[in-house]
C-alpha cells in the first residue's frame, strides 16, 4: 500500500512539474438530480427546469425544485430520446440535452485561415473573432464569465492545448494569465453560449472550439476586450490582499507608475502590493487601509466613464 501511495505521489508530481493536463476551471461540474427527501434544490435544477421547458416539456413552475413534475419532464424527456427512464438527470441525459442543442452550431464550414492566426474576444458583446494576418475572418458566439467572475481583460497568448472529455467539453485552451486559470473551452452547456455564465473561462460550442483549435498554436495572441471601462467594465471592486484580477493589475501598473511599486504586475494582490497601496494613500493625505476603496482609485487616476 505504502509503495502504491508513493507511485501515485510521484506520478502527481510530474504531472504538476510538466503541466500536462492542467484542470480546466470547474464551472462544468454537474451532480446527478434526483428526487428526494428533502429536495434536491439550486441553480443547476433551476438551469435545467428552464432548458426542459424550452423544449416544450411540462414543468409546473421553474423554482430550482428538483420535484415530481420536474422528475416527470425527464422521464418524458429521457422516453422521447431513447434513454434509460428512471428520472435522474445524470450525466447521459445531461449529454443527450446538450446534443440537441449542440447540433445547429455543428454545420460549419471547411474553410481555413492563410496567415497568422490571432484571436479577439469581445467580452460585452460575447464574441470571438479569428484574425488571419490582422483581418477578420471567423466569428463564434460564446459565453464569458459572470459579473461576479469576470472574464480576464488584456492581452494574453495560449499556453497550453488539450483534448478533453465529457463534462468539459471537447477542446481546453488554457491563456497566460498570471492571476489563475482560464482558458477557452468547449461546453456540455450550449445553451449558455451567448450569455454572462462562467467562472471566467471563455466557452465555445464544442464543434466551434474544435475549429479554432486547430487554427491556433502555443503563444497565439489572445486579445480580451471588455468596454471603454477596460477591466473596469462592471464598476469598481473594493480591492484587498488575496484579491485576484485585471482591476488588480491595472492598480499595480498605476502604483509602479507613481513610483510606489516595484512588484511584479502580475495581478495578485498580495502582501507588497497592500504596502504600496498603503504608502500612496499616505502620500494622498487618505486613510492608509491598504485597501483600494473609491477614494483610493480616484486619487489614482482611475475613474469610469459616464
């Protein structure tokens, strides 16, 4: 036992020295919907309530319930497409309710870029575009991270390229962002695509993503836009240490700028950057929280557009 535990400790190790297939984020992971006592409840029953009653099955009210006639919807759902009728919405029946909404997006065409290969993500208006040689040549529907978990805005490259299988989608693109781990990845949820919906990560249709990856190589530039606001897009959160993200990095670009910071701009806000929050706010007669708060951003320079 102990020779076992020890190989797999070894094999985890290499795997995370190597990099080799880096989790994508886990806004995919799904739970098997049942009835029981007490109900199964949240968002993903909620999600599901919605998708069954789009396909014109009968569903009493969408509440996030896991009930009897959301259990009855899938068992019609699952006799209709030839599946096992137990009314659980396990991974199968999740499959199979992605599949229909997957075809449309799966007639593509054959057509390949010529030139170099770049892409841009427009963040507001859930797109990405395929550039060849600077031009546009492709455009994808998508769905982007949630006002809570925005998508990463600036200019990354893909690092890392991976199959996957069921539950994330076909294709991972994983993008150099220094703060944590997004990529752009395929979906077992199409009906998202076209909405604020994930953890961040950029998701496709997956007979899309399948197109692009093939197009794209390590250190394709990656170019996310979000609105005239930048990374700002959704308003400004009050940053503290442990924060992550681009409103992180543009307050580390503009501490180094008034000379306060000599850390890396790497998103992170950690102890070095709260020192330097602390001795600008100083510096601006404001009160030395170590906190970026509206007052702070303002002396900054930074503020929205109207």
């Amino acid at each position: 036992m102990k020779v076992k535990s020890f190989l797999w400790f070894i094999i985890a190790t290499l795997i995370f020295i190597t990099g080799a297939k880096t989790p994508p984020c886990s806004c995919e992971e799904e739970r098997y919907l049942k009835l029981q006592n007490p109900p199964m409840y949240g968002e993903d029953v909620r999600e599901i309530q919605t998708q069954l009653y789009k396909l014109g099955y009968s569903i009493d009210s969408i509440n996030g319930i896991y009930d009897e006639a959301t259990a009855n919807a899938v068992r019609e759902f699952q006799k209709r497409e030839g599946l096992y009728v137990d009314g659980i919405f396990g991974p199968k029946t999740f499959q199979k309710l992605a599949e229909l909404y997957e075809q449309p997006a799966a007639r593509i065409d054959s057509e390949k870029p010529k030139g170099e290969v770049s892409l841009v993500i427009l963040t507001l208006d859930r797109e990405l575009i395929v550039l060849d040689d600077g031009k546009p040549f492709k455009r994808y529907p998508v769905a982007v991270g949630k006002f809570s978990t925005p998508t990463p805005i600036g200019l990354f490259t893909i690092t890392q390229k991976d199959a996957w299988g069921e539950g994330f989608g076909s294709r991972w693109m994983r993008l150099s962002v220094p703060w944590g781990i997004y990529g752009i990845h395929g979906t077992n949820k199409p009906w998202s695509i076209g909405a604020f919906e994930s953890g961040g990560c950029i998701r496709m249709h997956n007979a899309h993503v399948e197109q692009v990856y093939e197009w794209v190589k390590i250190g394709t530039k990656v170019f996310i836009v979000g609105g005239v606001d930048g990374p700002f897009t959704f308003g400004f959160n009050t940053l503290t240490q442990g924060s992550k993200g681009s409103d992180v990095l543009e307050v580390q670009k503009r501490l180094a700028g008034y000379g306060f910071y000599d850390g890396p701009l790497d998103g992170i806000y950690e102890y070095k950057t709260r020192q330097a929050v602390i001795e600008f706010q100083k510096s601006r007669g404001l009160n030395p929280s170590g906190n970026v708060d509206a007052e702070t951003y303002e002396a900054l320079g930074i503020m929205l557009f109207e």
